[in-house]
C-alpha cells in the first residue's frame, strides 16, 4: 500500500528526547548477574559494542539492564542455515526494524568441526562476524552454542564423528565431556570478545545444553549440567545462563545443580510449542502454578520462554501439514494465532520471549535432520527467501510496544474481570497505574462485548480465533489515556511532540479517550478522523486501514507538548518504523523497510527498501530539512503533524527478468557398480567392533559407514567373493534416516532398488529406519569366479538424539549383508565423502562418484558430455549428473531472491541433488516431497553473473526418472537490499 497523496500545510516542528527511552547508564546491580528490583521506567538504550561496562540483573518481573527494566523480545534466526555471510545483515535488519531487540542463535557444533581437534570459524561459520553485525544492528544476542542443539539438524548438532567415539553423550561421560570442554573453547573464546556485561558486544543470555529431559532428577544429569555451567564460568562467560525445559517441567530451576557457589547467575526456561487448534495454555500467572506451571516453576525469576512457536517444520512427505507444505504452517499458525498465543504468554508475565523460528532459512546440504527435508521455512513470519510475510504485524506491533512502552515490564496480576464471550486477562502496573487488558476470543466467530475496565465499560469486537490488547491510564507522553478500543503500538517523542500510535485490524473503527480537564485544540489532518470533547474527555474516533495512516493533532489542554495520535490497521503499522539515533529518535512511515538512520546536521539519511510507489514521511527533531533516501536527495515538504513528507513517490522496483534453463550436458556415473573398477584405494571394511548402539551381527564386519570416517551423503560398498554358484537370493540389511535408499547390483547387473517408506502422522517423529532389501540372484550370475556386489546406499542424517539415549550413534549404511543358497565369504571396501571442502564446509559433499570428482564445481571441464534437453524420461538404475549455465543481470541496487523449481510426473521415483556454484542446497525426491521450489542464497547465486548449476539424479528403475521441468522463479524483489559479497 502505498503512503496517501494528502496535501498539507506547512507547520514547523521542535526537538525532545524520546519518551520511552533512556541512556544505558543507570544504578546498575552490584554484579554482572546479580539480582535486584526498579521501578518502572524508561527502558535501556539499543544495545551496541560501547565499549562501556553493563550490569545485567534481573528479578521476577524481568531482565534489569544497568538497573533498568528491559522485556526481551527475540526471534530465533540460525546462521548455519543461511549461507551467505551477506544476507545474515539483511535478515538482522528486518527484524530490528520490526520489533525484535534480541536475536536467540544456535551454534552447531558439527558446521564448524569437520574432524576431532579441527575446527573452522571462517567464511560461512564465521561466528565472530555474525555477532558483530547484531552489535552492529542494535540487536542483543542470547547464545546457544549447545553442546547439543537439536534444532532439527543432522545429530542433533553434534559433529559427524562424534558417532564414532567411545563414551554416552549429554552425560558426564570422561571421554564425552573431554570433547565438549574443547568445542565449548573454541566458541567461548569467540563469545568472551562480544559480552554486552564488557561493552564490547551484546550477548546478553548464554544456553548451556538443550532440552535436557534424560537425567533431571539423578547423579549424572546435575554432574553434567554442573560441568558445563563451571566450564563456560571458566571460559570467562560472566552473563546469565540459562536452560530450555522441555516442556513445563520444572527440570533445571535454580538451585538444582552445583554452580560452584555462585548465586543469581542463573535462570529457569521453558519451551512451548501449543497447537493452533487448541486453546491457549496459561503458564504463568494465570495457570495452574507449582513446579509444573511454567513460569511458576522458578518464581524468583523472570519468565522466560526460551523457544515458542514461531511455525512448525514439516517431514518429508509433508504429513504434518496434508502435503500443503509450509505455507499450511503459515495458515495455521498466523498473525491471529500469535496475537492469541503471544498476548496470553504477556498476561502469564513472560517478558523474556523467544519466536523459534523468525527466519528458518535452509537446511542446505546434508545439515537437515531425519525429520525434516531440504526447506526449513517453518512457517515463519520471515520467510526462507528473505520476504516479510503478514505474520510480522503483531511481532511488529508488541516488539516495539514492548521496547517503546515500559509499563509493560512491570505488570502484576490484577483482579478478575468478565466479557461474554471472551477470556479476559486483567494485569495492572502498581508504579504507573496502568491497566492492562488481553481479551481473547477462542470461538470462531466475532464476539461484540462490553469489558469492564477501570475506565468504566468498554465495547470492544474481538474476532473468531483471535485476541485484542486493551490499556487504560496509560501515559501517552505528557497526557493520560483513559481507554482505547484500538491497541497501542509505541508511544515516543520527537521535535516538540509526543507521538503514540494505534493499531487494530482493517475497516475497525478505533475510539480512544484522553483525559483533558481543560479542553484541547485538536486538527484533523487526515479526512477520516472525529473528535468530540466533552466534560473533562476529548474523544476521538479513526476508521483504520483508509487510505493508509490516520492523523490527529492534539495541542494546548492539559499540556503545552502537542499530541499526535497515528491510527494504522496491520498493513499501515509494519511501515511505521521508530529509530534512534544519538541525536535524537526518529520515526519514518512509508517504505516496505527502514534498514538504518542517521542524522547529519539537519540532514535525515535513511536506507532501506521499496517494493511498490510510496511517499516517504518523517518525523525528527527539530530542525531537519534535508531527506536522503538511500544515497539519494529527494524534495520535501513540511505538514501540520511536524514531519517531512516527499513531494512525490519513491519508484517501485523494476521487473526482474530470469533466463529460461537451457543448453544442458549430461554424463551417467557409478563406474563403482562395474566389476572391474578398480576399489583398492578405498577403506578396507574389517572392523570387528563399534561404539554404535547398532549391534553388530555374529560373524560378519563392521560395515557402518560412521566407523571409517564417512558421515554424510551417500556411501559406497564393493564386495568381492568367490562361490557364486548356488546363490538364489542377497539380503542387504540397512539403516538410514528418513527416506534413506539402496541400490545394489552383482558383476554389473541391477539387482534393484529399495527405499525406505514415506513418513505418514505416526512416524512423522522417527529418526532412524531400518530394512532388509532382498534381491534374487538370476541364473546367469550364479556361476563359479570371482564376483563383486557393489550397493550404494544414500543414509540421509543421523537420528537427533533427543533423548539423550546416543542414537545418534545408530548405524548409518550397510548393517549386515545375508545369501541365500551359498555362504561366500565377503571381503568388503568402502567409499564415502572425500576431505571436508575448505569453503563450503563438512556437510557439504557426499560419497558420489561425481562428488569425488568435481562435478559439481563451477569450472569443471564437462564439454565432452552429452548435449541433452529437458524434459527427460529414462529407466535407468544409478546416477546421472545433469549441468548448465546460466546468467542473470538483476539490476544493482535491487535485492531479488531466486528459487529453482523441478516438476515431473508424481509417479516417476527419483531423487535429485541441486548443486549450486559448488554448493549443495537440497535434495528434491520428485514422487515424495512435498518441497518442489528450493531457495538459492544471493552470494552463491551471482544475480549479476554466470552460474552453474548441476544436478545429481539418483533414478530408482522402478519407473520413468527426469528431470522434467526445471526452471527459475521470483520469490521476491525489493528496491534497496544488502551489499553482497560472493562466497
């Protein structure tokens, strides 16, 4: 929608600091971590590397930073899956810029450890840079370096060759933990450098361990968990730490370990993942209480959920969401579900409040875990290709309440009011006087009420499976709110005036009263708003979402600072964007993104992004002439309400063209399925034993591909034996993750095919699948001589772990290889992934011949394959590689995101790796999905340049196998972006 064309007069403006704001200065706690209370006040600063020493305290309301209150409001954003060092400032921006003050980050242990005692923190795992760019954005950081993550990623976090080690994992296992001090090294001494307690960074909140539900009540969990609380002590860790319960269990409240003595260091969370299908749950102090209530559990603390959801990721198959894939997750848990689900957490008293995801990204490569497949979208409100979806508007509308807003921090239970038709929560602010309402609406159908508030009876509409935020006695700058039907946004000042915004959903009209003794002079500025006063009140009414914002100007009255009173629905509030700047706050309307601000002189220098024509409005301190948009000067003018507006619109974005794919090349692989390839370069398969939970069979080897030191992607097998004559059948034993496949083949000839089942409701949860694939032997290759069975088998990803019972240990390949008819003996090599590539990292590469050789790299000599056009429609068992190359020339200052899409005919079986540049950014399986459309990343993608795109086509011979249809698509585009830089 673009800003509305309104003419208006002029009208000079004046400076102030901003309301609901404060300096990070302050009666700080008397330790980095100790305890404390405050009164309710304006909040912290946006945080920076200062260079200034903080305290951070807390005590059962919230987090108290330098003696101030401060509410966390964060979403969970993974680098790992995005990879492409660039964009990661693009993601932090938006979620700056739409309410967030804290960013929640795993760190993944097996994306920066390709062996024992090697570790990598460079170019995509740069961890150093990352928290640098949050500094940089005015973001906090709440670390969760693990050792164990979960996070649906291949084991659970924990490296590859951790499988194949001696001693349980999440235990206080010596050899475990001898590995989990040296990884935790490795990232503390990262982490130390950007403390928010030093200044020189903003972590705020460290995690230690994930979920940890196995031992909560013996010897060996506390042992574990002391250890590593010690451990990131003594690496030099001085803010709070914390745990994530697994669900309201109470497990790990303070006080249930040894820290050494320490007190006040530590605070209890809980993880929360309710169905949109159900009502809202209370978990605090609305619920049931005691140890099992949530927030109840540690009432010293404040509540803290460290992970709710933000969406729900999908199988393979799509059974979670009926094959409809992420944008169900979307429907099903959208902006109506987060305002019912995240205003109930406020009214239990979490102020400390983390979105899992707001930017799922892409589990690229083999990271994903068995659980998920390629995308891990997630149904967030940012999606995997960077777009803001409409579930920013109410993290958008309370991120910035919360920040701008400090009431909010402080907010007791207050007593029981009733609405029909509604669940009302009633919450009070004892410093303040201010009254808090959240009516919810668990029905499906609008519910018309009257609320008894403080103010008196309030009519208020809430609709179907929905809920609204009511205040009364707030202070809006220099004057008192007596109620509003519409929800405040932020209250701040700029120039002279106090501003407070209102939001509320399209075509509602919003009536608000102030308290005024002596009457006001009031402007309508725009067309849409009324206003009456009457004895002591001036009322005001605003229909929401016509023609954009709504403005009314409230002057003289009770005070001599000018009120100005914006009303937006959903729509105009997520282009309404508050910043601060050291000269002063600012607040701009009009563009789909503000990105940055600052102020030179009288000069306001805005960045950001444009999606479709729109005029660009800013209120500022007193002063400012000047408006530059993104490097450029455009005309202005001054209005009535105090701000620079454009004389005209900033242009839209231009079109993107892509290229059609074409002048494809194609080569078939496996020589490995060939009796006479030559093997004796791979690994002998002669182990006796293994420290997997997999048993290994009575008299065979140890054929688990995690024991010779191949983790990920597809493993190869080659078995030699005499005695071929009598053989009628092979039964191949195997185990994989989700959706793992084998193929095998004797002397050269197709033995067939067998995959593992696509996951339905029931199985959705299972980690790791095991089968036994049973071949005939034809008649003509059952005679006497040498033979070779050759099998591949594509393992997919190690089990999670989730319940700390090391099945991420379970076997991954060949288990156990039976004949029938004959009882030869085997002597076995194996063949996986080669050396970690140096750029792209670990879970890069599997064990494919093509792999092994470079196909898939841009530069790679491919002129003598077969010139081919798309579609295909082969039987063939085996692999085929497929390249092209194409050139995009996206205009420069335009940041668009591209997918690939394949479609074929849903009945054809087979699977495709899509390497882009050299990276590996999912795995397509054509009659499974349901994820057809794959992201590729601005920085492996040249969006001004030549590309090279190859796909590794495993076909099952069971039917017809493509590629058929594979093509480019737009994702999304916008005037502005990031600089990109390759990788």
């Amino acid at each position: 929608m673009a800003l509305s064309r309104r003419s208006f007069s002029a009208l000079t403006g004046s400076a102030a600091l901003g309301l609901a704001l404060g300096g990070s200065g302050g009666p700080g706690a008397p330790s980095a971590y100790a305890g404390g209370s405050a009164p309710t006040g304006p909040a912290p600063a946006p945080p920076g590397a200062d260079g200034a020493r903080h305290t951070i305290g807390y005590d059962r309301y919230s987090l108290l930073v330098d003696g101030r209150r401060l509410v966390v409001w964060s979403g969970e954003l993974h680098p790992f899956r995005l990879p492409s060092p660039s964009l990661w400032r693009d993601v932090l921006q938006k979620m700056r810029a739409h309410g967030y003050n804290a960013v929640s980050v795993y760190v993944a242990w097996n994306h920066h450890s390709p062996a024992p005692g090697r570790y990598d923190f460079t170019g995509v795992r740069d961890l150093d840079l990352f928290l640098r760019m949050a500094a940089e954005t005015g973001l906090y950081v709440i670390l969760r370096p693990g050792p164990y993550i979960n996070a649906e990623v291949d084991g659970g976090g924990f490296p590859g060759w951790l499988t194949a080690t001696r001693g349980t994992a999440r235990t206080d296992d010596p050899t475990y933990l001898s590995h989990v001090d040296e990884w935790l090294t490795q990232v503390n001494r990262i982490a130390r450098r950007h403390l928010f307690t030093r200044g020189t960074g903003t972590i705020l909140l460290y995690q230690i361990e994930n979920e940890y539900d196995a031992h909560p009540a013996d010897a060996t969990g506390r042992a574990y968990m002391s250890h590593l609380y010690k451990k990131v002590r003594a690496d030099g860790i001085d803010v709070p730490l914390f745990h994530n319960d697994k669900g309201r269990n109470g497990y790990w409240i303070p006080g249930s370990f040894d820290t050494g003595g320490e007190k006040g260091g530590w605070l209890y969370g809980f993880d929360g993942y309710p169905s949109p299908f159900k009502t809202p749950p209370d978990w605090g102090h609305f619920g049931p209480g005691g140890p099992k209530g949530g927030a109840t559990a540690s009432p010293d603390t404040p509540g803290f959920v460290p992970e709710f959801g933000g969406g729900w990721f999908d199988p393979w198959g799509g059974a979670e969401f009926d094959g409809k894939g992420y944008a169900e997750s979307r429907r099903t848990r959208d902006a109506a579900y987060e305002r019912r689900f995240y205003l109930t957490n406020l009214a239990n008293g979490i102020t400390l409040h983390n979105v899992y995801m707001t930017f799922g990204g892409t589990s690229w490569g083999w990271l994903p875990a068995p659980v998920v497949y390629t995308s891990y979208d997630y149904g967030a409100a940012i999606d995997e290709a960077r777009n803001v979806t409409g579930k920013i508007a109410p993290m958008h509308q309370l991120g910035h309440l919360l920040q701008r807003v400090p009431d909010f921090a402080k907010l007791d239970r207050a007593p029981d009011v009733k609405a029909e038709g509604l669940k009302v929560y009633h919450l009070a602010n004892q410093d303040t006087g201010a009254h808090v309402y959240i009516a919810r609406n668990d029905g499906t159908e609008a519910v018309t009420a009257g609320l008894p508030t403080e103010a008196g009876k309030v009519r208020v509409t809430v609709p179907g499976k929905d809920a609204r935020l009511l205040t009364t006695g707030l202070a809006l700058g220099r004057r008192k709110l007596k109620y509003s039907t519409a929800s405040p946004m932020l209250c701040l000042t700029t120039g002279r005036q106090d501003i407070a915004v209102f939001t509320g959903r399209r075509g509602e009209m919003a009536e608000l009263v102030l308290h005024s003794r002596a009457e006001p002079s009031v402007q309508r500025l725009d067309p849409e708003g009324g206003w009456a006063y009457d004895r002591g009140e001036l009322h005001v009414n605003a229909p929401l979402g016509e023609d954009g914002l709504t403005r009314m100007l409230v002057q003289k009255g009770d005070s001599d600072t000018p009120l100005l009173l914006l009303f937006a629905d959903d729509a105009t509030a997520v282009r309404l964007f508050p910043y601060d700047t050291p000269s002063g706050t600012l607040l701009v309307y009009g563009p789909a993104l503000l990105r940055h601000a600052e102020l030179r002189g009288s000069e306001v220098r805005l960045t950001g992004d444009v999606k479709e024509p729109t005029g660009l409005e800013v209120w500022g301190p007193r002063g400012i002439d000047t408006l530059v948009w993104n490097g450029r000067k455009v005309a202005t003018r001054v209005t009535l309400s105090g701000s620079l507006m454009t004389r005209g619109s900033l242009p839209g974005v231009p079109q993107v063209r892509l290229p059609r794919l074409g002048g494809w090349r194609m080569r078939r692989e496996n020589p490995e399925a060939g009796p006479g390839f030559d093997d004796s370069s791979w690994k002998k398969a002669d182990k006796t034993s293994s420290f997997s939970t997999t048993a290994v069979p009575e008299g065979q080897p140890v054929l688990f591909a995690d024991d010779y030191g191949f983790h990920y992607g597809d493993v190869w097998y080659r078995g030699t034996f005499t005695g071929g004559t009598g053989i009628e059948e092979v039964a191949l034993a195997y185990s994989t993750g989700t959706q793992g496949l084998l193929m095998a083949w004797l002397d050269g000839e197709p033995l067939g095919t067998h995959r593992m089942p696509v996951p339905d409701k029931s199985t959705v949860r299972q980690g790791s699948w095991a089968d036994t694939a049973v071949f005939p032997v034809r008649e003509r290759l059952r005679s006497p001589g040498r033979h070779v069975l050759s099998v591949l088998v594509r393992r997919m990803q190690h089990d999670q772990d989730g319940k700390a019972l090391d099945t991420h240990k379970v076997a991954r390949g060949l288990t156990a290889v039976t004949f029938k008819g004959a009882s030869p003996r085997v002597r076995w090599r194996i063949q996986g992934e080669g050396p970690a590539d140096p750029v792209r990292g670990p879970l890069n590469n599997g064990g494919l011949y093509g792999e092994r050789h470079g196909w898939h790299l841009p530069g790679f000599r491919d002129r003598d394959w077969e010139r081919v056009d798309l579609p295909r429609a082969e039987r063939y068992q085996g692999v085929t590689w497929y390249r092209t190359t194409f050139r995009l020339s996206v205009p420069g200052d335009v940041d668009a995101s591209i997918g690939l899409t394949l479609d074929d005919d849903p009945y054809r079986a087979y699977r495709a790796q899509i390497f882009l540049n050299g990276w590996n950014l999912g795995q397509y399986i054509n009659n499974v999905g349901p994820q057809h459309t794959f992201v590729l990343p601005n920085g492996i993608l040249r969006t001004r340049g030549t590309n090279t795109l190859a796909l590794a086509v495993l076909s099952e011979f069971t039917t017809l196998s493509g590629p058929g249809s594979v093509r480019l698509t737009l994702l999304g585009r916008a005037s502005g972006g990031v600089p990109v830089t390759p990788v």
